[in-house]
C-alpha cells in the first residue's frame, strides 16, 4: 500500500511537470510570435487607408463595414469614431512622413487652432515656420492645410449655387456629402434637397462628374448606401451613368474625403478641381477635409492631386448647429493627420 501511495506522489509531480513545461514553451512560443508581426509590420502613413474599389456602374457594392454612420448627424452633436480601413497603401515617401518633433509640431497647432486663443495666428505660424525647418515638404503641406481651414471658417463664401465660371469639362467633379440615410433605405429630407441642388449643379456643368459619397447606414438593411441611393436618384433624373463615381465605404466625413481622393488619383486623373455641395453648416468642415486629404496626398505622392475650387449649399436656415466653428472641426484634422490613421 505505501509502495502504491509513492508511486502516486512520483507520478503526480512527474505529470504536473509535464504541464509546467507545455506551459513555458506555449509561452516562449507565443513571445516568438508576437516578435515576429512586429518585426514584419508595415510603416502606417495617414493615408494608409485601402483603395476603394470601383463599382460597376449602375450597381450597388455591399459596404466594407456595418457599423453606424456619421449621423450628421449634428443633430444628436454625436457621431461613431472614424474607421480607417486595414489596409495600407503604398505611398512614395518612407514610414510615416513624421518623427515625434514634427507629429507634436502638428498637433500643438491643431490644438491651438482648435481652443481659439487671442494670439492662436501667431503661435501658429511660428509653429509652421519650426515644421518648416525640420521637414519642408511637411511644413508646405501643413501650412497650406491651417491656412486653408482658417480661411474655410473665417472667409470663405457659402454659395447658394455655383458661379458660372469652373471648367466646362471633366476636369471638374462634383462631390455631394452623405447624410445618414432613414431607416428603410430612403434619403432624409435633407440629403434630398443636398441632391437636388446637386442636380441644378450638374446641368450646369454637364461634362462634369459627380461624385456621391457614404457607406450603409440604413437601419434596416446596412447594404443600402448613401452613395447608392444617390446615385440611383440622378440616374433617375436622366444623369448619365458614366457620370457617376460612387464612394460607398465612408462613414465620416474625413473618410468621404480620403475615399473619394483615393478613387480620383487612381480611375479618374483628369480631375483637377472639385466643388463641394452639402448642407450650409456642413460645408467649412467638408471643404477643409477635401483640401487636407489632396495636401496629405501631395506631401506623400508628389502631386497635388485636386484643388477645392467652390461650393454650394443647401440651406438649413439655421436648424442644424452641426459642425460650424474650428473647435468642432479640429478632431476631423487631428485624425487624418494622425499617422497611425
């Protein structure tokens, strides 16, 4: 019996050793991998974000994601934090584009941008002058940004319709922002009435393209777009197909931009100028991140490949707060300027 009970013990610790030493090997396994993805990461850019792809025309593409959108949203003051998507695009410049100088360079001038202080202009621009001197190309690109979302804010005209005087060709694009869309799939009130200004615009400018943004945001069915919906309605209204570039991923308004930036460098190179058509609070904020999406894009690719050239509103006679002032607007730069974006 106690022969027995011993051999009970030697084989019980022996057993127990046994898993103790799985263990340590799970674990160093684990270490080994976990070293390795880093090792084989790759550098993340602002514009990391994957291209999307083109659908046909006259379809609907099924949504990238099925969280809520942006729901404009202004009404609730709220909306879901930007998605990047997961893959990264290759760009022409190493790594990020930014050292630690230079990303808190960046960020202290959005944040002094953004608390509005009585000698914010200066700070600013001594800030951009150090961003300058440590990366050009990144100084250029950044005070261009700051500059033009000051002036988006401070100076630049909300127009009721288009001027007579943009490109009568391709070279222009007409971009209409989304707005989260009702329940069952159909266009709120004032997504429609940012559509049919859209369409005033483009039979005036009946060579130009009109580019409809926003993923699925329909409670009901999640594959019905913003982009798709829109579009169904200008074909509807005797729109040419061909004219049609959808941008059917975006739930946020910088995603809109860097999305819709993404489609035009890679399927439509003719384009050099957009004019932004949304609601009157929505404009500041969407023409700012159009313009910061084709800077980003010209510090990391080269080329400068648009410039937000007009817009036009709809108007919302005051009943949406939204997004008007830079205070509201500043967390939209911050992200797309983050390199992890």
């Amino acid at each position: 019996m106690k022969r027995t009970s011993k051999h009970n013990r030697t084989r019980g610790r022996s057993i127990l050793f046994f898993v103790l030493l799985l263990l340590v090997l799970a674990v160093l396994l684990l270490l080994r991998l976990g070293q390795e993805r880093v090792k084989a990461a790759p550098e993340i850019s602002p514009f990391s974000y994957a291209v999307p792809s083109s659908a046909p025309v006259g379809t609907e593409a099924p949504p990238e994601t099925t969280v809520n959108a942006e729901t404009e949203k202004a009404a609730s003051g709220t909306e879901q934090e930007p998605k990047p998507e997961p893959e990264p695009r290759k760009t022409g410049r190493a790594g990020s584009g930014y050292n630690a100088a230079t990303y808190q360079l960046v960020s202290d001038m959005i944040y002094i941008r953004r608390t509005d202080a009585p000698d914010g202009d200066a700070q600013i621009r001594a800030l951009e002058q150090q961003l300058r001197e440590a990366d050009p190309e990144l100084g250029e690109a950044w005070t261009g940004i700051m500059d033009y979302w000051e002036y988006a804010n401070r100076e630049m005209p909300i127009n009721t319709s288009l001027p007579d005087d943009l490109p009568q060709d391709d070279s222009l694009c007409l971009v209409v922002l989304g707005f989260q869309l009702l329940y069952d799939g159909d266009m709120a009130p004032e997504l429609l009435g940012r559509c049919e200004l859209a369409l005033q615009c483009a039979r005036q400018y009946p060579n130009a393209y009109i580019a409809v943004t926003g993923g699925g945001t329909a409670g009901k069915d999640k594959s019905i777009t913003e982009a798709g919906v829109m579009a169904d309605w200008f074909i509807a209204q005797g729109i040419a197909p061909e004219r049609i570039i959808r941008e059917d991923a975006s739930l946020t308004t910088d995603q809109n931009a860097i999305n819709t930036c993404a489609i035009l460098i890679r399927d439509y190179p003719q384009v050099r100028q957009l004019a932004i058509i949304s609601s009157d609070y929505h404009l500041p904020l969407g023409c700012t991140m159009f313009t910061e999406a084709a800077l980003l894009c010209g510090f990391y690719l080269g080329e400068v490949p648009y410039t937000v050239v007009s817009n036009a509103a709809w108007a919302t006679n005051g009943s949406t707060i939204g997004y008007k002032g830079m205070k509201n607007q500043a967390s939209y730069v911050w992200i797309m300027a983050d390199p992890k974006y």
